[in-house]
C-alpha cells in the first residue's frame, strides 16, 4: 500500500539553511548515500554540502517526517563520489521506502520543471520564481506558469476470472502490466481508458469506473487507475506500443510490477477479491 502520508508537499519562497534531506539529481539520476540493506538514501544537508558539488537550482518542496526537503539540481557531469551512487530515479523506486520515494519524486519533478521552463511561452522572456507561491512569472505578459501534470490512465481490464495484461520491450523478462496510456485533448478519463484498450489490444471495454491514482514522475504524470470489464474482441497486439498482451486466469499469475506500484495494486485487489 503507498502511503505518501509522512511526506508532505510545501512551498517556501527560499531554500532554508537549517538541516533538511537534499534530492540532488544528475538528468535522471538521484545522488545518493550508500547504505547496508536496502542499498540506499537520502542525504542530509550537511552531508550534501560538505562534497563540494556545484548546484545550479535548489528549491524547497516540503517536509518529510518533518524534516525539511530540498530539490537541487547538478552539473550533467557531476562528478561520482566515494561512498554515494547516483540511481536512476525508476530504480530509486525500489531502492527508497514509499514516503522516501515521494519526496524524491517530488524533487525530480521540480527539478525537472525548473530545469526546462526558464522562458516565457508568450514573449520568450525569462520567467521568475514567484515568492507567494510554487509558479514562475512573467510580467511583461502578466502570466502565471505552473508546474505540468500530465494524466495518464492505467486499467485493470476483467474477463471473468481474468485479466487483460500486457507487456513491454523494455519490462524486465517474464513481467507484465496492464494496459496504459496518456489523455489527449478533449477526451474525458473514461473515453481514454476504453481509446486506449482498443488500440493497444484491440478489445472493447465497458462499466470503466475509477479505482486510485499515484504520482508517476517520469517526468511529471499522474497515473489514474479505473476497472473495466471486457465487452467484444479478441486480442490484437499493436506491436508499436506492447511486445504482448494476453488473458491470465488468477491461478496463473506471470512476475508483476512491483508493490509499491499503482499496476500491482490494481492487479493485487483482483488477485485478493472474493
Ligand atoms: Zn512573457
């Protein structure tokens, strides 16, 4: 079960100097202390500050455990660091706890947006961190820009006994998801869920209701999980988008998604039902 709960979201205007967790990122990478165990975690300020690296944007995004938290981004050749590792923020998602997790994605988000959305749309004038809230500025323009969020639904496809699962090239061999994709313009969720069943497997589905969502930052969506029961069709591969996809019976489950994903969860809820 994710619960983001002792990660909380906030804004301050400035980075504070007080001790706080920093989320460092290279690209896509998220500096790191290295640790027994579970291999990973986040770094203190003090800890951060006395490697010396070069930071080129910090901002403040909120509080984990209480603790103050810090999204900065680094040199794309940062240097690597004797008893710290760089990891790609879609491994950090099994190297952190949930709450550990939603911070760092969190701080990869920011980063990101703060990275490359540094000019006006309008005017193409550079844009400034408002001081009143998470938003840049342009005056000129009288314009607000926020940070993007990008839905992308995930569905949980029954048959009977069984479930839609698809796979793609990139999945770690013998695992499978469900099926996937992002809203488009003038779409509501519903009408995506079934658009994207249909091209992904060719098969229709009906009674498309919601069931939870989770932050996906890889770089800014959110993932919106719904259920839906099979209607017509058999399964065509779109072999552009999906390796495979086929029907499993909840007796012969293939490896799934990891825990801490919205997929297992939807697939866990249909593997614990009556
Ligand atoms: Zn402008």
């Amino acid at each position: 079960m994710i619960d983001p709960a002792s990660f909380e979201s906030a804004f301050l205007p400035t980075v504070p100097d007080d001790e706080a967790f920093w989320f460092p990122f290279r690209g896509p990478q998220l500096l790191l202390k290295s640790t027994g165990g579970k291999g990973a975690s986040p770094l203190r300020r003090d800890e951060f500050l006395s490697l010396g690296l070069e930071v080129i944007r910090a901002q403040y995004i909120g509080a984990l455990n209480g603790v103050g938290c810090v999204a900065a981004e680094l040199q794309k050749d940062a240097p690597e660091v004797t008893g710290h590792q760089y990891l790609d923020l879609r491994r950090a998602f099994f190297a952190l706890d949930p709450s550990e997790f939603a911070a760092a994605g969190l701080a990869f988000q920011i980063q990101y947006w703060d990275k490359n959305h540094r000019f006006c749309g309008g005017c193409g004038g550079p844009l400034a961190l408002k001081q009143t809230e998470r938003a840049k500025r342009c005056d000129p323009c009288d314009r607000d820009f926020y940070p993007p969020v990008v839905p992308a639904m995930i569905v949980r496809v029954v048959r009977g006994d069984h479930i839609l699962m698809t796979r793609q090239s990139r999945f770690p061999k013998g695992m499978y998801g469900l099926v996937a994709g992002f809203l488009e313009p003038g779409e509501t969720l519903e009408e995506c869920v079934a658009r994207e069943v249909l091209e992904e497997t060719g098969v229709r589905v009906h009674n498309v209701r919601y069931f939870g969502s989770q932050p996906w930052p890889f770089p800014h969506q959110i993932m919106i999980g719904f259920v839906a029961d099979y209607l017509s069709g058999d399964i065509v591969v779109d072999t552009s988008e999906l390796e495979e996809a086929a029907w499993f019976n909840r007796s012969e489950m293939p490896m799934l998604p990891p825990p801490i994903s919205l997929a297992r969860r939807l697939i866990d809820d249909f593997l614990n039902a009556d």
